[in-house]
C-alpha cells in the first residue's frame, strides 16, 4: 500500500511540474518547457495508473486533483510571482481539508 501511495505522490509532483513546464513554454513557442509538459504529464498519468492498481479510482483522483491543484497554485505564487487573494487562500485550505477527510474516512472504511 506504501507504494502505491508514492506513485500517487510522485503522480502529484510531476503533474505540478508538468503545469509549471506548461506555463513557462508559453504556448508551446518554447521547446525545452513544451517537452517537459510531455513528459510530465506522461510521466504523471503512468504514475497514477500504477497507484489505482491498489488504491480507489474516487480517492486517488481525489487526492492527485486537490493536492495537485494546491500546490500549482503555490507554484504560481513562488515560482511565477502570482498573487493570491485571502478568498483564495481559504479555497485552497478547504481543499486540503477536503482531501484530508477523503483519505481519513477510505482509511477508516
């Protein structure tokens, strides 16, 4: 189970980098950032599939959409100097807390 659960945690991480990848090749003009969204999001549905072999389809889709989704924001906030609004801020607590009570009530289940 702990590995299915690291597939679905380096599914997250390049699907956050392939979305990164995807802003920084600017419409896909920029070929070394264009590739890189390619293989990401390759690399990121391989992963995911190799987690849903063990894990739920509802609970992994959950977790790698909401954490995923997270953390691109976060990105765009460090990395690409975006701003994000206290509304904002609440909408992305509320999704790891979603996310947090899926996982708690799959383990419990």
């Amino acid at each position: 189970m702990l590995r299915a659960w690291t597939y679905l945690g380096l599914a997250i991480a390049t699907e956050v980098l392939g979305t990164a990848a995807l802003k920084a090749s600017q419409g896909f003009t920029r070929w070394l950032p264009g590739a890189v969204v390619l293989a990401a999001y390759a690399a990121s549905f391989f992963l995911l599939s190799l987690a849903l072999k063990s894990l739920p389809l509802g609970l992994s889709y959950a977790v790698w959409s909401g954490i995923g989704t997270a953390a691109t924001a976060l990105v765009g906030l460090f990395v690409w100097g975006e701003s994000l609004t206290g509304g904002q801020w609440l909408a992305l607590g509320l999704i790891v807390v979603g996310v947090a009570l899926l996982q708690g009530a799959a383990a419990r289940a």
